[in-house]
C-alpha cells in the first residue's frame, strides 16, 4: 500500500463531527477547492441536480439558528453549508430548450437529493483534508420549510442536509461505530440472530449511553423519562414517534409546496378516472 493510499485510509477513518470552532475566516481558495471537490461527486445522469448555498452573513445565521434547533456551532462556525435537491436549474433549462419535463415527482426528489448528499460527502472530506471541521445537520431535512424560507429557495429546491464548517477549537475523540459485520452483508441481505443482534449493539450500548450520560441537559430528560437502555433512549427520548411524524408532515408538505407531488397528482387524477368510469 503506498504512502498516499494510507493517508487517505487514516483521513477518512478519523472522521470526527466538530461542535467548537475558532472564529478564523475559512480562506475563499480552500473554500473553492473543497466546493469544486463537490463538483466531481457522481451524479445521476451527470444532472448535477443540487445546489450549495455558502452562508457566512452573521444575521442569516441568526435567523437559522431556530430551524437548526438552536444548534451553537450555526452561530460559532464562520460559515454554514446546505446542499439542496434542486431540479429548478434543470427544469427552466428544459422549458427554453423546449423538452418535455417530467422532473415533478418523487423519483425526481429522491434522484437530486441522492446527488445532493454525494456532493456534500465530497466537500466534507475535502475539508477536512485542509484541516477544518464540519458537523452535519439533520435539522436542514427536518424543518427543510423554514430552512428554504430563511434561504429564499425558489419551487423545485428543497434543502436535503447541511453541515457547519470552520477551523476546529476542539479535539474530540472519534465516536464508536457498529462493527464492519453487523453492517456488511455478502451476496444477499443476512437476517442477524438475536444474539448476533446483540453483539452488533454491545459496544454501542455501552458507549452510547456514558456519552449522552455525561450531557447534563439529556441526562435530565433520560431521567424524567425513566428509560434504562440506549435502545430506549433513542426511540422515547432523541427520536420519538411524535416528533418523526411532526418531521415528515413537514417535509411532505414542502415537497408538494416546492413541485415534487406531480406523479400524487397524476395518481389521483387517474384514480378519478376511473372511479368515474366505473360509475
């Protein structure tokens, strides 16, 4: 293995989310390079269906804070990254070149938001390849309405995820992760035994617990909660069914504000149609 094939092995597995950063300028050159590293992300049909929107003005960043859940590295960090679906370029591109345009639908959404993430993947590493930090943001899907709103995102944009990006004031450990078999499967999909199961957890539910343990505000909700075990934690404290369904509302609406409803549209069109034809 050569020099450079470990280095970029090394890179890759000290991913760490950095929460801290100093109030440093990120230089506009490694801006550009890590953003044109986007660039070369693989994209369906070479569409290059997203945009990247590049926030550093103090006061939008203050009217992100609340629908980034009030996250402190939005206002720390110098600057904030979101990635969008967008199929607005694409389709305007289609109307002056006069080509039918089917990019309306939820394939649609799911083909640009694909690209989307590839391409922040590729920004972020780059990143990090310069010394910088990031931590994605799972708020920019979640209230993706408010942040579309703040960022002035015309139809057919949705913002798809985000991540703070700035020189670290911070050195923290690498977060556990599954090991490779509980995630890797060979040649079909490889259903675990309960004790399989088990050990995929074991770590995770050790070390999982001791870190969201050691975050006073959590810990007093796990407590008030009365949940014992990480698996409980996750589903009935950080992640509930409430706040999921609250969540997708959301993001459904939007997609149906933003032009991505054609094919529920259609469907419901035809199904008329027919009801009436029946009839």
């Amino acid at each position: 293995m050569t020099d450079s094939t470990t280095a970029m092995l090394n890179h890759l597995l000290s991913h760490r989310s950095i929460r801290a950063y100093r109030s440093d300028p990120v230089d506009e050159g490694v801006l550009r390079d890590c953003l044109a590293a986007g660039l070369r992300a693989s994209s369906s049909g070479n569409m290059q269906s997203y945009s990247v929107i590049v926030t550093s003005d103090p006061a939008l960043r203050e009217r992100l804070f609340e629908p980034h859940m009030r996250q402190s590295m939005v206002l720390d960090a110098p600057l904030l990254l979101t990635f969008c679906a967008d199929m607005h370029r694409m389709r305007r591109w289609l109307a002056r070149s006069d080509a039918p345009d089917g990019f309306d639908d939820l394939m649609s959404f799911m083909v640009a938001a694909i690209d989307a993430v590839l391409a922040s993947q590729n920004v972020a590493l780059a990143a990090e390849a310069h010394g910088l930090g990031v931590c994605y943001m799972g708020s920019t899907l979640a209230n993706c309405d408010l942040v579309g709103e703040v960022l002035e995102l015309p139809p057919s944009v949705v913002p798809v995820v985000g991540f703070s990006l700035g020189h670290p004031a911070e050195d923290p450990a690498p977060r556990d992760r599954l090991p490779l078999d509980g995630i890797v499967h060979r040649e079909t999909y490889r259903v675990p035994s309960d004790e399989g199961l088990a050990a995929i957890y074991a770590e995770r539910e050790v070390r999982g617990w001791e870190r969201y343990m050691a975050v006073p505000d959590l810990r007093a909700r796990v407590e008030a909660a009365g949940v014992t075990n990480l698996a409980q934690l996750y589903s009935a404290v950080k992640y509930t069914r409430e706040s999921h369904d609250a969540f997708s509302s959301r993001v459904r609406a939007y997609l149906a504000r933003q032009g991505f409803a054609g094919d529920l549209e259609r469907g419901d069109a035809v199904r008329g149609e027919a009801v009436r034809g029946e009839a």
